[in-house]
C-alpha cells in the first residue's frame, strides 16, 4: 500500500538522519580535540541542520504518514 511504503520511507530517511547525527558529533568532538574550533563551529552548524530535518521528518511522520500506514493495513 502507498500509505505504509511512505511511512517506511520516512522511517528510512530518519534513520540517515540519525546516522548522519551520530557522525557530525564525533567529527566535532575530533575537531575539538585537536583545537579545531573552527572546524568544530562549522560541523555544529551542519549538525544543527541534521537535526532540524530529523524534527520535521518525526512531525510528518506522527502528523501523517504514521496513521496513514496504520489505516491501511487495519
């Protein structure tokens, strides 16, 4: 059903996301180690905006797509 193959490819995309979080911290905190604070300052941002697509992808999929699939396979 389309309903829960776009649930499952939001579902998908957040665990990129999540992925993708878990990696910026570790290069911030390598950055960090080795006095890179502007390297550091630079992949916060990059992490911050990792982050905010993860929040709108949770608010899509709980406002949405979630029920959706839900309905579909009931």
């Amino acid at each position: 059903d389309k309903a829960v193959l776009d649930a499952a490819l939001a579902g998908g995309a957040q665990k990129v996301e999540h992925h993708e979080i878990a990696s910026y911290g570790t290069l911030i905190d390598w950055a960090r180690e080795l006095g890179r604070e502007d390297c550091a300052a630079v992949l916060a941002e990059t992490l911050a905006e990792e982050k905010a697509t993860d929040q709108k992808l949770t608010a899509i999929a709980e406002a949405r797509l979630n029920r959706r699939a839900e309905m579909a396979v009931d």
